[in-house]
C-alpha cells in the first residue's frame, strides 16, 4: 500500500478497516482487500479508533493557536468536530468505558479524560512528569503511561496513580487477553513485560539479533 508519510495507524477490527494518517489526510484501508478506498480530509497525526462506537480520534494541528487539539470523526458519515485542547500527545480508548484519555504536554503535562459519549473533557489525571506513550486494558480498566524515568499504573475507576514502575520506557502496549503490558526502552533493544495481575516486571525480551 503506497501511502505518502504515514505517521500512525488505526484498526478497526469489527469493519475490518485501518486508518492511515499521512500528508493527504486520513487514509482509509479495506483489510479485504488491502487496498485503499476513500480519505478523509483531516491531516491527523496519532490516531485511535473506537470499534464500538465507531468513532475515530486523532491529534490535529489547530493552525491559530498552532498546538494540537483532538479530532472526532465519525467513521461512518465522516463528520467532524472538534475537541479543544492544549499540546495534544498521544490517544487511547476503553471501548467498555467509552473512555478517551489524551496524554498532554501543556501546563505541566498529565492526562486528559475524554467521555465518547459527548466527546466533552470531563476531567484530568495528573502525572509527576510529562506522559508519553499510553495505553488502556478494557478488561481491568488499567491505564498504562509512560514518563522519563517510570511505567505509571492508573486506575481508571478513581482515576489515581496505583504504582509506580521505575524504568526507562518509551512505547508500551497491552494485551488484554493475556493481561501482559510490554514496552520499550530508549536505552536498550529488548521488550520488557509486565504482568498486569501484579503490576511488576517479570521479563526481558531480548531483540538483537
């Protein structure tokens, strides 16, 4: 698939389609076919798509504030609106919850809380240093971000910091069915796990051939 800068992409697994942000817009993939069958015209940059609701989410540049808000765009219908934010980072979604949380660099960072039902800010999760990369487990309602120097688990019910990991991380994932959350380093090739019963390290994946 021959796409121009593709920044992030999006899957969602219930129409089998992907979103592809790039410089022309919002690509969108038919997983059948592998081929491209329509753009959308929001030059979008992180991206994350709701499989319930339908709903995609992407950070966009406001050009008159010249920071980052958030996108709302409906996959069906390809109506948008617009959230208003400050220095937008990264998106993930509960799809149980109906959840946003938008990781933000402005006023000293922390994490926004987005309800999909009316695509409102309704609160905010604050965090000792900026967040970077973040992820949610639907299945226990984790919240899993990224600082500088440490892995934050956050417990989406009360919306409060529960541990602490002291690492190095960069990207983190999860997976729910397993309940395992993996990240990266900055400083290493390997894949470190964490067991999400428990919250603590339990191995290193090694990466270099």
């Amino acid at each position: 698939i021959n796409l121009d800068r593709v920044q992030d992409f999006a899957l969602n697994p219930t129409t089998n389609k992907i979103y592809a942000t790039n410089s022309k817009g919002i690509s969108v993939i038919d997983g059948t076919t592998d081929g491209v069958s329509d753009t959308i015209n929001v030059k979008g940059q992180q991206i994350a798509i709701n499989p319930t609701t339908n709903k995609i989410y992407t950070v966009t540049l406001n050009q008159t504030t010249i920071s980052s808000d958030i996108s709302v765009i409906d996959a069906s219908t390809k109506t948008v609106r617009t959230i208003v934010v400050e220095s937008a980072g990264t998106i993930a979604i509960n799809p149980s919850t109906n959840m946003i949380y938008v990781t933000v660099s402005s006023s000293g960072g922390g994490i926004l809380i987005i309800d999909g039902n009316s695509d409102q800010v309704v609160g905010t999760i604050p965090t000792p240093s900026m967040a970077g990369s973040i992820t949610v487990n639907p299945t226990t309602n984790k919240i899993y971000v990224t600082t500088s120097n440490a892995v934050l688990v956050i417990d989406a019910t009360t919306n409060s910091i529960t541990k602490t990991i002291s690492a190095r991380p960069y990207q983190i994932t999860v997976n729910p069915t397993t309940n395992r959350i993996y990240y990266t380093s900055p400083d290493t090739s390997n894949i470190y796990v964490i067991d999400g019963s428990t919250d603590t390290l339990i191995n290193t994946i090694g990466t270099s051939i």
